[in-house]
C-alpha cells in the first residue's frame, strides 16, 4: 500500500493527516463491489450533502452485514486506527449532480473510490488543501470537519460511486 500525506491540521490535541491510500484492496475485490454498488445494491434518490443543496443518490450499508464488517476491520487495519463507525454508505453521483463543500459528523471520514477510474473529472476535493484525481480503489481519510466535495463526473455514461465510512477513535482495544 502507498500512502501520501498531505497537510496537517489538530483536533483536540490530536495530529490529524489526510491519507491517500493507493490500490488499498485486491484486484478481484474492487471489480465485485464495482459491479455490486453499480447494478445489484440498492439505492434511492434523495442524499443531500446540506439543507438546499443538490440531491445525490444514496444506499446505507449495514454494518453488521459481512462484507460490510471486513471493510470496516480492514480500514481500521490499514490505517492502525482504534474506530468506531457511526455509519457506512455509497453516494452515486451522475454527470449533472453537483456537489457543495460540506463537513462531516464524526472525528473521520474515509472515502474508497469504488467505480471505475474517471478521467479528466469527479476529482474530490479538501477545501484549500487538495484536490485528488478519481481513480478507482483509492482510499482517502480526512479530517471529517474540513470542507470538502466531490466533483461531478463529464461523462453522461460513467457514475461516480464511492463509499463512506464515517468514523470516531475509540479507545476500545484494537482487534488484530
């Protein structure tokens, strides 16, 4: 896994990183849940980043469920992080639904660019720090109070789908 940090920011005390975690899961892996979120999962039209704002498309994932749990334990190993989810789901966003900078609940935000990569738009972006490329199976974990949005796709053809997996630290004990 290849990690790049960008800026630092604090809260509470806490040194917090945004973390831009390449090819974070295996091959195999990224091509079912590409074709899971994209024709078999479930989704409703009716996600708003903030009151007024654009709808989205959106599916709220059970956590218990698990293929759902392994992701969870696999991002709280990937990052070496104590979490507790306070709540998981994939937002799908076509050509026409434009997004507003927008901060999270919670203490982290995790972001896994699950279609397929989309050139040249559908970048996500931290407000004044980065904007990173969608390119698929990419992890981004950020500070969930900064502003930030994604960038709707060109391409009438290709949604962009990513999943959320909105997180507090927890001082419970780490399962290895």
């Amino acid at each position: 896994l290849g990690y790049r940090i960008s800026k630092r920011n604090s809260k509470e005390g806490r040194t917090v990183k945004t973390k831009i975690i390449d090819n974070w899961l295996e091959p195999d892996l990224v091509s079912y849940l590409n074709h899971m979120y994209t024709y078999d999962y479930p989704h409703y039209f009716g996600q708003k980043s903030l009151k007024g704002a654009k709808e989205f498309y959106i599916s709220e994932m059970n956590p218990a469920e698990p293929m759902n749990n392994f992701l969870f334990t696999k991002l709280q190993k990937t990052l070496d992080e104590k979490l507790d989810l306070i709540r998981m789901y994939i937002n799908i966003q076509h050509n026409d639904m434009v997004s507003d900078f927008h901060a999270d609940d919670g203490e982290m935000t995790c972001l896994y660019m699950a279609s397929d990569t989309i050139q040249h738009s559908g970048e996500f972006e931290i407000h004044d720090e980065i904007k990173i490329p969608f390119v698929q199976n990419t992890l981004v974990c950020f500070q969930a109070q900064k502003l930030h949005k994604g960038h709707a796709p060109l391409n009438i053809e290709q949604p962009r789908i990513t999943l959320a997996f909105k997180t507090s630290y927890s001082t419970r004990t780490m399962i290895q």
